[in-house]
C-alpha cells in the first residue's frame, strides 16, 4: 500500500501527526508512505523505514474557501494531492480543510462515473457490542438536492454492505418525527423517491435520539443536518464523561463504586469515544481519501489512518464501483 499523509493540515498540526504517524508506521510494515509538510519539522521521521518525506511550503486556513485552495499549490493539501496522483497511491488523509479537501479531489482526483455529489461517510458506534452504523452526508455539502440524497442512501447502503457484509442493510431519512409526513422540506421531497427507490432497503423516518441504540445500518442526511448530527453525539459523549467522572469523585464512598464498576465505566467510555470512529471517507470520488477530524489528536489521527488501512484493504473503491455499476 501506498499512503500519502497531508502532516501540516488541521487544527494541531504536526503535534498530532507526527506521533500518530509513527505507531501507523510501527503497526504496517506493508504501508509506504509519503509525508508532506515542512521537512525541518518532519526530520525526525526522515530515516524511519517506508518514508518519503515530500516538502510543501504552506497551510491552508482551514476557514480557507476551496478558489482560493485550489489555486495555492505549494500547500502542504495541494502537494498531498499532486504527491497522490504522481506515485498511484492507495489512500490520502488529511485533517485540513473540508471545502478545500472536497474541491481538490473532486478535481484532481475526479468523481467516480454517475456520481452527482460525493458525501462524507463514516461509522458510528451503539450501545450494541460490535453494531455500527453509517452516516452520510456528514458534512461534505451544505446544502443538497432531493436526488443527491437517495445517491447517498445507495452508497451510503453499498458502503454498509461491503464494510460490514450485510446485504439489503436498513437505510433510515434522519428528520423530526418517524411519521412519513414529518421532516424538513427537502426531507419531505427526498421522501417519496427513497420509497420507490429499488436499489435500498429503506425503512423510513429516525430521528437523532434512535440510532444509537443499534437498530439501523445507515443513516441518510443532508451534509448541513448530518454535520450538526456528529458534532452533537461528540458533545454529548464528551459531556457525559465528564459527568461520570464527577460523580465517582463526590465522596469517599462514590470513589469506592467507582473501583467496582470500573471495567464498565472504561469499556463504555471506550466503546462511544469518537476518536476511536476514525476519519471520514469521501464517497464517491476515484481514490480512498479520508478527512481526519479538524481538531484530530494523535489518538483521532492515528484512527483515521487506521481506517484509511482497512478501506483500501477491502478494496472499497472498485468493489463500489462494480455495486453501484448493478
């Protein structure tokens, strides 16, 4: 395999890539990779074996608008794309931008053939042990048509199908209500067409509270509602964490509960830790390229590289291909 590694991108930089790229490295002998950035901040990694450090010389804003992105080619994103497509590489990831990383590889990269609009995908976890589910668009657009939303439920389904071998998995519309006349305008148009549509195994309406809890394989929402969909489970997850461990510290006695439920505490905090999901895919584009969460630790990082490794290790790019060629 080969990977390309944008080091510079998001809001930590290299104090999350550099210690996260190491362990990926430790953990996959069988990964080349390419690492671009500045090379007087990358040094530490230039004898490591399996590394090409590639020099960029600047960053973009992540507020960055994608005109402006495109044009600055000696980014360390623009490099990453170009350093991609040079050497035939197998995956890119990066924490940067969103609008700049979604631009350049519909550009550069190029959509896959009969795909209108490529969307953000990942997983998420549930209360049930090993039951993820996906989510798209999670953000990749802000605004959507009725059409783009059953093209996300179909690969938002192909996606399940292949990651998790599940055939016909369960596709939901998030809205406000589960009856078929609830949702927002464009929910309401997308309704009638995910019905009729018979390449998916839709199920109806969800709303946010539902899908925790596992009963669902996929997840189909506008990139504007989908965005706001993950940042609000990260918060509440964070939140109720730190509620937790408040609790446990009250009192002496509340200290000694923790000692007996402490395998549960750690095990559910564990299971519902978004830096343990990993980055995003953009579907629908031609190569595995993954957007890293903007605020990425070396934890977070090192997750999205680690899903970047099993994406390409199922060949999801060509055996979505031949899907959605059905």
């Amino acid at each position: 395999m080969k990977f390309v590694i944008d080091m510079m991108g998001g809001d930590n930089g290299i104090k999350a890539t550099i210690g996260a790229t190491k362990e990926f490295i430790n953990r996959h002998k069988d990964v080349e990779v390419f690492l671009v950035g500045d090379l007087n901040a990358l040094k530490e990694l230039k004898n490591e074996k399996n590394v090409h450090l590639v020099e960029s010389k600047t960053v973009l804003r992540m507020d960055v608008d994608p005109l402006t992105a495109l044009k600055e080619k000696d980014s360390s994103l623009m490099v990453a794309i170009n350093t991609y497509l040079q050497n035939g590489c197998d995956a890119l990831i990066s924490a940067g931008s969103t609008g700049a990383l979604l631009s350049a590889a519909i550009f550069k990269i190029k959509r896959i053939e009969g795909i209108t609009r490529p969307c953000l995908i990942t997983s998420f976890p549930t209360i049930k042990k090993n039951k993820k589910f996906v989510v798209c668009d999670l953000g990749a657009n802000n605004s959507n048509t009725k059409e783009e939303l059953v093209q996300f439920a179909i690969m938002g389904s192909i996606y399940y199908s292949i990651l998790y071998q599940k055939k016909d998995p369960e596709v939901y519309l998030l809205s406000n209500g589960t009856e078929e006349e609830k949702g927002s305008p464009l929910g309401k148009e997308a309704y009638p067409l995910l019905k009729e549509c018979k390449s998916i195994n839709f199920k109806g309406n969800i709303e946010a509270r539902d899908p925790l809890f596992g009963e669902i394989d996929v997840l189909v929402t506008d990139g504007y509602s989908g965005n706001i969909y993950l940042k609000s489970v990260e918060g509440t997850a964070k939140a109720m964490s730190g509620m937790i461990k408040e609790a446990f510290k009250r009192n002496i006695f509340a200290m000694i509960g923790y000692l007996f439920s402490k395998k549960g505490i750690v095990e559910m905090k564990e299971k519902m830790d978004y830096k343990n999901v990993g980055g995003a895919l953009l579907m629908g584009v031609n190569g595995v390229v993954i957007k890293a969460h903007g605020s990425s630790d070396v934890k977070s990082f090192l997750s999205a590289l680690e899903n970047g490794y099993k994406l390409v290790s199922v060949d999801i790019v060509n055996k979505f291909k031949e899907e959605l060629a059905k």
